[in-house]
C-alpha cells in the first residue's frame, strides 16, 4: 500500500474521475491557525482541517500538548469534512507533509484509505495547476470510524522502556534532543536510551519524501530494520507522524508516543538526559 502520491499521479487520478477526497492541513507553530493560507488558495475541492481542534483535543498540562481526539469527536470532524465510508483520502500542507503526516496517521488507524500528497500545496503550485479561492462547505458525510484498527499509539510507561525492548526515537533537532535549546516546556533534553533521528533527516530539498531505499539505509545505521521495534517520539505528537510516514514507507512499522516530550518534561520523576550519546549527564523532572 502506497502511503504517499506524487502531484502527477494525484491529477491522473481525479482527471479520469476518481472519488478522492481532498483535506488541506495546514498548520505551523508559529501559525496555527491555518485557515488564511487556505482561503488564499487551495487544491479545487479541498476542505480545510484545523489541526489544533480537529487532529486534537484540549487536555490536561500533563497529558502533552495535542493529546489525541476522542474517536466520537474524530468521527465528528471527518463528517464534517464530508467523508463517506470507503472514500479515498488524500491530505496535504505547506509545511513539508509534517501537519498532513499527523491526519494521516489518525485516519489510517481508523481505517481509513488516506494518503499524503508528496510536496504538498508547494509541488501544486509549482506545476502550475488551478487553485480555488474560496471556502469549501461540504455536505455532512456519513463515515463511521472503528475503534484503532491497529493501535499504534504507546503510553509515557512504553516509552520508558522502548530503549530495553527496541529503539527509542527523538525525532526533533538535534540541539533540543540534546537539552542545548530552550523549547515551550519546563526542561530540556531527551529521554534516556533514546536516539536521535531528526524528522528532516527523512525529507529532500525540494520538500518530498525521500527514496524508501534511502530512508531504510539511513534507518539501518541506528540498527533498526523492518521487523524492529520502534517507538517514536517529539515535542508533542505532530513531526512524529510524519516520522512514522517516512518508515511505513520504508516497510517498517512504528509506534508513537503522542504525549512525547511535552509530556514526559511535565511527569515527575521522570529521568532526563542531556548531550549527544554515551556522555550524557541524567537527572530528574
């Protein structure tokens, strides 16, 4: 199963008919709210998704900064997207498929047949293709999301000792892995065990996906293979997933630990280390 499509590939489909369903993601740190940029220009037919109150829920300090969607509020928005059962899904954002990656990963552990648009809204415009300019209001759908068909998420306690069982990936920049930069939670560094493979190590250039045989060869320098038991982790759940969309694409399976370090920094008691491997100084939350 293909877990992203190409901007030519994507025209083929709808050109000859197919029922795709369109869902702009964008989203950005420093500019959540997403919905200007979409009403500047989207694909024809896409419908905005508001990441913070649609790919999330508000919850406790505690519980991390995007703590997952309630199944029956998830089930909610994709109607309110226009979703019916069966319908072929394809996501995209601005931001180099990150946003995306996190709406893919929820729909696909609901059953869903969803996709990430490689190169996002920036490989649309540079191929010179129609945008619409307006805001999409589509007809209430019908689609029913099953529990997690295959739960691929791993509580703060599995995380813990993902090291012992497999690997543990930090997938953010190496100075916040390394507790060298100050980020939005109350300490830094990374948890103990774990190994840095930044997100962006798994994107080219010009903002696409890199070749699974180059992502699984980069993977292969950290020991990990299809098979191995990888749970991942970042700030607060969302560069995570498209982590998790660069190894599905490699053929390996991952797990996300959604709290991530937002999380892990608000749980006493809980271990931090700082640095760069074996040299690591440790101390407590």
């Amino acid at each position: 199963m293909s877990h992203v499509v190409p901007v030519d590939a994507l025209v083929a489909e709808l050109t000859a008919g197919a029922r795709v369903r369109l869902l702009d993601v964008r989203w950005r740190l420093d500019r959540p709210e997403g919905r200007p940029e979409y009403l500047a220009g989207h694909l024809p037919g896409a419908v905005y998704v508001d990441l913070e109150r649609e790919l999330a829920r508000p919850g406790r300090p505690e519980e991390g900064r995007h703590p997952l969607p309630d199944r029956d509020d998830l089930t909610l928005a994709a109607r309110r997207w226009g979703l019916e059962d069966g319908d072929s899904v394809v996501v995209y954002d601005d931001n180099d498929g990150v946003p995306a990656a996190r709406a893919w990963w929820l729909l696909r552990r609901h059953g869903v047949d969803v996709r990430v648009l490689d190169g996002g809204f920036r490989d649309w415009v540079r191929a010179g293709l129609r945008l619409e300019h307006s805001d999409r209001a589509p007809r209430t759908g019908r689609i029913t999301l099953p529990d997690a068909v295959v739960d691929e998420a791993a509580a703060i306690d599995e995380a813990a000792v993902a090291p012992r069982t497999g690997v543990l990936v930090d997938v953010r920049a190496p100075q916040h892995y390394r507790g060298h930069a100050p980020g939005l939670d109350p300490v830094s560094g990374h948890i103990p065990g774990a190994v840095n493979i930044p997100t962006v190590s798994h994107i080219g250039a010009d903002g696409r996906l890199r070749e699974p045989a180059d992502i699984r060869a980069n993977l292969e320098g950290f020991g990990i293979t299809p098979g191995t038991p990888v749970v991942l982790y970042c700030s607060s759940g969302i560069p995570s997933a498209h982590s998790a969309l660069a190894f599905a694409t490699a053929g390996i399976g991952t797990r996300i630990f959604v709290g991530s370090w937002s999380q892990w920094a608000r749980s006493p008691g809980r271990p931090v280390a700082v640095g760069a491997g074996a040299a690591e100084v440790i101390g407590a939350v």
